[in-house]
C-alpha cells in the first residue's frame, strides 16, 4: 500500500509540473496567428503513419537513420511497457496487462529485445557526439546548451533502457528461482540470465524492484525534462507531422489582408466602401514571435536540431550566414523569452502592445540571413518531421519589404522593373517577340480576332522572352510545337511577369497586382490549358495563382515532351552515347516533385545518362531561386553555382542538361568559371530533343 | 523646414517612344507613366533628410505641373512616402511655362529647400530647376550630389571636374539634383501604399502665360544598319568591304 501510495504521488507531480509546462506553452499558441485549418484527417493520416512511424525520412541518410528508427520503434513497444508499470504502480498488481495473453507476450518480448537494441543505438549515438566531429551539429546556433542537452537525453534514454534489463533480469531471475510463473517473454534477459551468477530469490527481487523504481522515475523525470530541452521531440515530432502543412513545397501562401488592399487599389470606389471592421493586420509579415503562425511556432518546438536542414542549405554549404535550424531555434528562443511577457500584459491591460526594445527579426535573426535563402526548399525536404522553415523566411522578407520598403538595393530595381515594364529586367514588352524572328509563332489576339481558339496558351515567361540564351531554348521548344502542329498561341505584348520573383522577394503586393493582371488577361481569352516554358512560372501557376481565383490547367513544357515522347510522337534517336547528366531545377523538383519526365526524355534521347550524386529531391540548388537570380549573393566563402557545376563536372558528361532559365544561367556561368565551355556544354532538354530530332 | 520636390511624369525607360500624326507631338496610349529617375532620386533623399530627426525637416511636399491622368504618378510618390502634394492642373507646355507654374505654387507656401532632378529623362532640357530659382528671386546649386544637415544647416555637395566643391547656401534655395543623392529609390511600403489613398493633393489652376517655345516636329534616329560578319579566316573579305562598300580606306 505504501508503494502504491508513493507511485501514486510522484505520478501526480509528474502530472502536475508536465501539466503546468504545457499549459505556459499552449498559451502562447495562443497569440501566434492562424495558418490553415487542420482538416483532411486520412491524408494526415496517412503522413503520420509514413513519415512518423515509418520513419521514412529518416532513411533519407540510410545508416545513422537506421538507428533512429530503432530507437523509435524500440519507444513506441516499450511505451505500452510503461503503461502497464503505471497500472502495475497505482493498483499495485503485477504486470497487469498479462490477461492479454500472447499480445502481452509480445509487447514484454519486443519490449526486453528493442531494451537491447536502442541501448547499442544510444551508446553509438553517444560516441558519435562525444568523440567524432560530426559537422552536423556544428554551428553558429550549436551552443553548449545544445550540446549538453543532447548528451543528457542520450543518457537519460541509456540509463531507461538499462533499468529496463534489469529489471526484466531480475523478474525472470526470481520467478526462476522462487519457482513462480513467468508472465511475458523476455528473450534477452534470458540469456543474460543463462550467463548470471546464481543470486538468491532475494537478490533476484531487490534487482527487480530496485530496477522497476529506477526505471519509471526516470521516466517521470524524462518527460518533465524533455519540454525544457531540444528532445521535446519526443512528444511533439508525432504530432507535428500529423500536421503538416499539405501543400506542395513551392507554393507560398497568399496574404489575404494584401488580397484586400489590391482589389482596393484596382477598384477604387470600393475602397471608401469598405466595412470599418475590416481593418488592415497590425503588421504585414513577420517581425517577432508573436507574428508567426501557430504552425511555426509548433514546427520550432518539435525541431530536435538535428541539423539534416542546415546540411542540406546551399546557402549555408556555402559559407553564407543562413542555417534553416537556426531560424527555427530563435523562434523557439524568442517565444520563450517574449510570450511570458505577452502572458502577463495581457492579464494586466488587456492586450496592449508588449515592447521590450527587441525582436526576432534584427535581435535573432539578421537581413543578411534572409536574404541568403534560395527558396529551394531542400531544408523543408530533408525535415525527418515536416518541418517548414521557407515560408517563415518569406514571412519575415515580407515584413522587411511591406513594412519598412527594404530589400537588397538590386531587388528594387526589380520591383520597379516588374511595375513599370513588366519584366525583372529592364526591357520593353514590345520586344516580347524578339524570340520568336522568322519563326511561324501564333499569338493570342491574332487568333481571337479571326475568331480561333487555340488548345493551348504557351507561356514563354521572362526569361524566354529577354534573355538572349534562353530565347534559344524557348525557340526550341515553339519548333517542337510546330512540328508536331500542336495548337497552341502566346500571348506576346500582353504577357507579363507572373510576379514569382516579387513574391519570394517578399514584395506580396506586386506579386497580387501581377497574378490579378495576368489571370484577368488569360480569362479574356478565355484559357483553359497552359504550357509553361520555365518551372518558376509553372509552379506559381500551378500552386499559386489558384489561391487568386485562377485555375488553369498548367504543363510544363518538360512533361509535354515525356508525353510526346510516350505517345511515340517524337521519334527521337540521334543523341545514342552521348553521357548527359541532368540538374533538377528546384522548382521542377522539389517544389512539385517532377522528376521522372525529364529523365525519361534524357533516358529516350542518350544509352548513357548518368546522374550527380546529388540528384532529385537531393538535388542542390543552382543558387538562382528565390529572387537570387536578380542580386548579389550573399557574403559567403563559395559561390552556389561553383558547387553545383563541380557536382555535375565530376559525373564526367559531356552535356549537362538544365530545365529552367535561372538553372541555366548559373551552370553556363559556373562552365565559363571552371574554364569547361568548351568540353562540356549546358543544353536544355528542349534543345537536346531538337537535336533529336534532326530539326 | 520644409522640402519641396518638384516631380516630372515621364514614361518609363523601356518605352518605344512613337510620334503622333502631325510629328509635332508624341504617341501617349499605351504608355506606362513614371517618376523621372532624377527627381524620384531627389524624393528618396528628401524623404531620408525628413526622416532624421537632427534635421528639422518637417514634411515633404511634391509638386508637379500635369493634368490629371499624371496622377498616379503622384499617388506614388506619396506611397513612397511624401506627405502632400500640389498639382498645377496644365499640360506642359515648355520649361519655361512649368517653371513659371512651379515658381507661383511655391510663392503661395513657404518652402527652404526646393529640389528639381537636373533633367527629365523624356525631354532632357534641364533648364528648370534654375529658372524655378530665377523666378522666385533665390538662389539655385546645380549639379548637386549630396545634401547633408551639418549644425542644422544644409551643405551641398557638387561635382566638378577632378574633385568635390562643398557649398553653404542660405535657406530658401533651389537644389538642382545630379544622380548620387541617393543611393538608390526608395520603394513603397505597405502602410505607405494604404495612406497614399487618402494624402491630400492640393490642385491649382495654372497662371495665365505663354511658352516661349513650340515644338515644330520630332523625329526619330535613323535606325541601324545591320552588322555585318566577316568570317576570321578571310580578312580579303573584309578589305574589299571596307574599301569598296563603306568606302573608308
């Protein structure tokens, strides 16, 4: 009785302090702001199950993910243990689940076996971080904290797993010896104890007890350490990934307050019309904890800083100052230090303005960080749980450029490119058939004013309708069209930029001013299917421009060819033996995760494709997305682009095949730089199928 | 104190330029409006002088002589950050009819620093700035790189020719504005965008006078002729070229 009594009362104040720190870091959920409605419960479902019990992307580094698949696996059976010992602890019965039969044999088995296994885990896990130089979990953010941290958990889980042996040793060893029944399967301690010296029934007990209170108060006190450490993982990284944010990882989510503001410019009289409760937000993007969403702040909980983000960062595999980890560990840090303060002004005055002269932005985290993202999403990608450190990036850009009008000096100049001319760079739209000189190329208002309606619209974008080497690849892909008299037009003069630079830049507002122009102009002419011919464009067509109320269905030209190719449309043949490699444009791939098409092309054009070591969701950056084609790249000690053209370099093709403008622009100059323009050449897949062809 | 700055409306830099039916005037539809690159520079400085508090510049007023359709060109530089502006409501006629405009809206205020950009990037007649000074009787720096708040006077700075000449001049002055005043234009932010809507913009009628000038015609540049190509490997191509075809040796 009075075992029962003092399980009883350490239970309560494990209860009660876990109870208490939840409820100080629920309320600050509170203040964060909305970020989707949680809805579609099978498809989240389903996630969970793949990516949190499956623990697929921990495989994503097979070896070290092996183990941690182990150790989960190995907490998840010796969790329904631990729910028996509670039982066991509060009626005072002795393994009380055993009226389960050969289910509890189960659980006790895989339970004593996995004791083993997470023990050997653990301890290889230790001597990683104690005796090898794991770059990792280097880092400005790795303090010593986090490091200390780490090795407490490690022990404290060591020390859990070795209770647990002993204690299934002692068990078996005095129901052995005192000649009682054994309730459960205990193969370890099994043979443990077949190379035990012989102890008294007594001894066999003390074991037992001694063992079974060690191991549930240091799981009492695990618990109530984990919320005030990194390994809150352990209870929030399930959950976490129930909650994943569904959309595809290119797509950023519209502002709606921004919505508002532009359908008031672009309708005036509606502007004084507008219901007094429809205030604008107190601030546009995200400058302090309190502006993140709800999901943010949960996604900075759950980060264990594992650091497979920040090894993955382009930015930062480049010297630049960006970690992906880092952003979610100062959102953790600045919660912790603001939201007491929120907490208490708002029982105080009511939810006046907290100031305390700091904030994430500037104190935490510096403009040069920001503006070093790619968006190439490869940190979102690697996220063992899901978590999505881009589209707090770009929340807090657009803090920077819709309240307080700061972006990199070249970023201006795009903003007034895009406004005035309608283009990042500076050229007439007048000049938007440039490309298309002494070739058949339909356009839009042609058609409609003879009163045909073409199947497609071509969006040639940008950089096919400007830049003197892509023109040549969107030239390309227009004689493909032709030849297979394929019907289709392009909108010439009247396209526009589709705004993705502005966007990832921050700059909501004209991004919206754009979609809202172009979509009204497709609808004019009534579009219904789109060929893009750059993946920025594709993918802000795709995912984006749906949240703007226009739906199309979007194609890009990459997918078009492995189509044409499928259907035995385009005989291609020509190109056998030629060694070609490919660079998955981030947003082709990773952003929508198209990465079969533009193999199979390859794969249909040359017997010899070969691949980079980084290749599809692995692929790296080119180091132009995000609006990072239009400035200076950050201060680092390596430019992007040099890494990605060594990566391609070492495969030895002879042709580096590219899919997207930005890409390549990077790899041609990253050619130039390494002195190879002349061995190997960067080619889009639209010109290698032109070669292909023979046309 | 308070800054004016004068604002031309003038198309955008990628603009082809097409002249209207009679070659006396310019093609306007279809044309995107912006602020002269000189004078938006001058804003975005002006803007940053106010914006120190050291200063004591109070506010920044934009005028700019155009009818209405220039509005939204005013609208943006209030976005940008300008906290009034004045429109004399007449199509320019020439330099001196707006600087005669300019010079009777500032007379009606009080303004200490008055900033034209050198030029406009559509006419280029640089002449306004000095003639805005000349009508109102004070002194105008041309050609000015920098204007800085030294002791809570203004010092200009101006190029010239293999150095800088610094420059004290008693308020109020015409600052005829070079590029470099500004690093680069600022862009809008958000709020400046939502409070641009209801900025005051105060419209004049023009004061009755007459240009002194009139355009007669415009005409465009010849266009190009083709480059021609001469492959490496046969300089007697290019010989008989240069000598019979262009008729240069």
């Amino acid at each position: 009785m009075t075992k029962q009594i003092i399980f009883a009362i350490s239970l309560i104040i494990t209860l009660g302090v876990f109870a208490y720190t939840i409820n100080r870091l629920a309320s600050y959920f509170r203040f964060t702001r909305p970020a989707f409605p949680v809805r579609n419960f099978g498809r989240r479902f389903g996630i969970m199950m793949e990516v949190a019990f499956g623990q697929t992307k921990i495989f994503r580094r097979p070896v070290i993910g092996f183990f941690h698949a182990m150790v989960f696996w190995g907490f998840c059976v010796i969790l329904l243990g631990s729910v028996e010992m509670v039982i066991d602890g509060l009626a005072g019965t002795e393994k009380a689940l055993k009226f389960l039969g050969p289910v509890h044999d189960f659980i006790m088995a895989s339970g004593d076996i996995f004791a083993l296994i997470v023990a050997v885990a653990i301890i290889i896990f230790l001597f990683r971080r104690l005796f090898l130089h794991i770059s990792r979990f280097e880092g400005i953010e790795m303090k010593k904290r986090s490091h200390r941290d780490a090795n407490i958990s490690l022990s404290l889980i060591l020390l859990l797993m070795l209770s647990l042996m002993s204690m299934n040793l002692g068990y078996m060893g005095y129901r052995e010896t005192a000649g009682g029944q054994i309730d459960g399967i205990y193969p370890f301690a099994g043979m443990l104890l077949s190379v035990f010296p012989a102890l008294s029934a007594e001894t066999f007990n003390t074991i037992y007890e001694v063992s079974w209170w060690a191991h549930i108060l240091t799981i009492f006190f695990f618990a109530n350490y984990l919320p005030y450490s990194k390994h809150f993982h352990v209870f929030m990284s399930v959950p976490n990934v129930f909650l994943t944010r569904l959309e595809p990882l290119g797509k950023l989510d519209n502002m709606e307050s921004i919505t508002r503001e532009v359908k008031l410019m672009m309708n005036p009289e509606t502007a004084y019309a507008a219901s007094p409760s429809d205030v604008p937000p107190q601030r546009f993007g995200v400058k302090d904890a309190e502006d993140a969403t709800w999901k943010n702040y949960f996604d900075s909980l759950s980060c264990t800083e594992c650091g497979r983000c920040t090894s993955v960062c382009p930015a930062n595999i480049t010297g630049k100052k960006l970690s992906p980890r880092k952003v979610m560990m100062d959102l953790r840090a600045r919660m912790k230090e603001k939201g007491p303060l929120i907490v208490r002004s708002r029982s105080l005055s009511g939810g006046k303005e907290v100031n305390d002269n700091r904030s994430l932005l500037g104190d935490y985290i510096s403009e040069e960080e920001l503006w070093a993202c790619t968006t190439c999403n490869a940190c979102a990608r690697e996220c063992p749980i899901n978590i999505n450190h881009p589209s707090l990036i770009v929340d807090m850009r657009r803090y920077l450029v819709l309240e307080e009008a700061s972006a990199p000096g070249e970023l201006k100049s795009v903003f007034n490119n895009i406004e005035n001319n309608g283009a990042p760079w500076q050229y007439s739209a007048e000049d938007r058939m440039n490309w298309a000189k002494d070739m058949e190329v339909p356009v839009m208002s042609d058609l409609f004013a003879r009163g045909e309606k073409p199947e497609y619209l071509f969006w040639v974008g940008c950089a096919g309708a400007f830049d003197d080497r892509y023109k040549k690849v969107v030239r390309a892909f227009a004689k493909i069209l032709n030849h297979l008299k394929v019907s289709y037009a392009v909108l010439g003069r009247e396209e526009t930029c589709t705004g993705d630079p502005a966007r990832r830049a921050g700059n909501e507002m004209l991004f919206q001013m754009q979609a809202m122009h172009v979509i009204s102009t497709l609808k004019g002419y009534d579009v219904k299917k789109i060929i893009t011919a750059c993946p920025h464009c594709f993918n802000t067509f795709k995912n984006e421009y749906p949240d703007l109320d226009g739906n199309f269905e979007v194609t890009g030209y990459v997918q078009l060819l492995s189509r044409f190719i499928k259907e035995g449309k385009l005989d291609v043949s020509q190109l056998k033996g030629t060694k070609i490699t490919f660079h998955d444009p981030c947003y082709l791939g990773r952003a929508n995760e198209i990465y079969d098409e533009p193999r199979h092309v390859l794969n249909s054009l040359t017997n010899n494709f070969t691949e980079m070591d980084r290749n599809r969701s692995f692929a790296l950056c080119c180091g132009a997305g995000g609006a990072q084609m239009f400035k200076e790249a950050e201060k680092g000690d390596k430019e992007i682009f040099i890494e990605r053209t060594e990566d391609a370099l070492k495969t030895g093709a002879s042709v580096i095949a590219t899919a997207c403008p930005f890409c390549m622009t990077m790899l041609t100059d990253g050619l130039k730089y390494k002195n190879k323009e002349e061995e190997v050449k960067n080619l889009d897949i639209a010109e290698l199928v032109v070669q292909g062809l023979g046309i | 104190m308070k800054i004016l700055v004068c604002i031309s409306n003038v198309p955008d830099t990628t603009t082809k330029i097409k002249i209207a039916e009679g070659n006396a005037s310019i093609d306007t539809a279809g044309i995107q409006w912006v602020i002269n690159p000189w004078d938006e520079l001058s804003l975005t400085r002006a803007l940053e002088l106010r914006d120190d508090q050291s200063t004591g510049i109070k506010s920044v007023t934009v005028a700019h002589v155009g009818p209405a359709i220039s509005e939204p060109t005013i609208r943006k530089a209030l976005a940008i950050g300008a906290d009034d502006a004045i429109r004399v409501n007449a199509e320019s006629a020439d330099a001196y009819f707006v600087a005669e405009q300019l010079a009777e809206a500032i007379k009606k205020e009080q303004f200490d620093i008055i900033m034209c950009g050198i030029e406009s990037s559509d006419y280029n007649g640089s002449v306004v700035g000095g003639m805005v000074a000349e009508f109102l009787g004070i002194p105008s720096v041309s050609a000015a790189s920098a204007i800085n708040f030294e002791g809570g006077v203004p010092v200009i700075t101006r190029d010239i020719d293999g150095g800088k000449e610094i420059i004290n001049v008693p308020v109020p002055f015409v600052a005829i504005v070079q590029k470099g005043i500004a690093k680069e234009p600022r862009i809008a932010a958000m709020r400046g965008i939502m409070m641009a809507r209801t900025k005051p913009i105060k419209t004049l009628e023009p004061v009755a006078i007459e240009p002194l000038t009139q355009i007669v015609s415009f005409e465009k540049p010849a266009p190009r002729s083709a480059c021609k190509f001469v492959d490496a490997a046969n300089p007697g191509q290019l010989i008989d070229l240069l000598r019979n075809e262009a008729k240069v040796i």
